[in-house]
C-alpha cells in the first residue's frame, strides 16, 4: 500500500505468558452495568437490554504508564472495569458462541471527563468528549480465559493514593459478558481483536495532577496508573 505518510501504529496488549501481542480493534464500553453505579450517577439500570458508548483504539494507555492530566476537563474521573478481549468472531451469537469467542480477560480504566460527559446528557448530545479521551482506555496485560476459568466471586477494586474507591464483585454486572457480547453481536460483526469494557460499579470520583491510581481484580493482573505533576 503506497499511504501518504505513515499510518498510525496498530495499537495492541500484551498478554500474560506470551510474546505475541493482542492488537485492538474497537472498544465498546457497556453504560450502568451496576446498579449502585446507576444509582450514583441519578439514573436507573435499564432492565430491558445493554446499551454502549465506544472508545478508539487508539484510546488504548497501557497499564504502569505515568500520562498527563488531560485537557478540556476540571473534572476527570476513574471508572474500573472488567476487559474482555475476542478471540473469534461473533455475529447474532447465542451465549455459548459468545462464550467461545473470548480470547481473555484484563483489567481496565474507563476514564471519563465527567463534566463534558454532563454536558452531553444536559444537551442531549453525544458523550465522544467525556469518552474518548486520548490514553482513556487504560488497561492491563490480558489473562487468556481458560488460565482465568469462572469469573464468579471475583472482586473488583481501586485505589487512589492508597485509599478504596471502588469495591464490588463481578457478580453485582446486571448483564453477564455472554449477555453483553451475544446482543452486541446483533449490532456488529464482532471480530477479534475486539475489546468490551464491561462497565463500573459504584465509588467513582475525581482524581488531580500527581495522583497514583492501582486497580485490581481477582485473578488478571494488577492495574496502576499516575498522572503526572502539574
Ligand atoms: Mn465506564
């Protein structure tokens, strides 16, 4: 291919135990999948189905990074979430397709401008500039599925400067990853190298220049980040 100037690089995660990278493709984020997140943020779970916001790939920090607060906001926020990463493609899939499809699993910072993020919802417009925040999809090497096995009774923590924010298990996610992969498998044709942040539970808060964040879930590797000093 004869490009004009050099395409960006691929952007990709390492994975636990393997040389090879997991190169990204797109990133669906997953809205209000804990009801006590739902409620924090003055809304209501949606019971009927799982709705999504994405990401680019190229919002992809990796994890042990320091990166600068990031501008346009006052009011930037952490939001840990459960990644899971696709291995194999998934189209109108039922939930043991989606089941399949999962190539691993890592642990993941949805990072948010929350005020631009109001200001979408106050205006009823779209949430691009609270989301798609350059180094906003902050995440671990991945864990392969089978060396991570059953996901139940798993906690999900974080940390800023040492202090809890955020404590939940993943059992407290409405809708399952299965759930969640197979009915967005109705929209996409998913396909490796896709990525699913599968939303936050309660506790999120803002963060400053010079703050050091660590997140953790039981079994994938352990999360940290810092924002460097003003
Ligand atoms: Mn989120």
């Amino acid at each position: 291919m004869d490009y004009l100037f050099p395409p960006a690089p691929q952007p990709s995660i390492p994975v636990v135990g393997e040389t090879q990278v997991f190169p990204v493709h797109r990133i669906f984020c997953v809205g209000r999948n804990y009801v006590a997140h739902a409620q924090e943020m003055g809304g209501e779970v949606d019971r009927e189905a799982p709705w999504y916001f994405t990401k680019s790939a190229h919002a992809v920090c990796h994890s042990g990074t320091t990166i600068p607060y990031p501008p346009g906001t006052t009011n930037l926020h952490y939001e840990v979430e459960l990644a899971v990463a696709l291995g194999a493609a998934v189209f109108e899939g039922d939930l043991s397709t989606a089941q399949n499809a999962i190539y691993g699993y890592g642990c993941a910072l949805d990072m948010t401008r929350r005020d631009r993020q109001q200001d979408g919802k106050d205006h009823r417009r779209p949430w691009d500039l609270g989301k798609d925040i350059e180094n906003g999809a902050v995440l671990t090497p991945l864990t392969r599925a089978g060396d991570v096995g059953d996901l139940s009774g798993r906690r999900i923590q974080l940390l800023v400067n040492g202090a809890l924010k955020q404590d939940a298990v993943l059992d407290d996610m409405v809708w399952s990853v299965p759930e969640i992969i197979s009915h967005l498998s109705r929209y996409y044709h998913l396909q490796a190298g896709d990525l699913i942040l599968t939303g936050t539970p309660a506790g999120v808060g803002p963060v400053v220049a010079g703050d050091h964040l660590t997140a953790q879930i039981d079994g994938l590797s352990a999360l940290s980040l810092t924002l460097s000093s003003a």
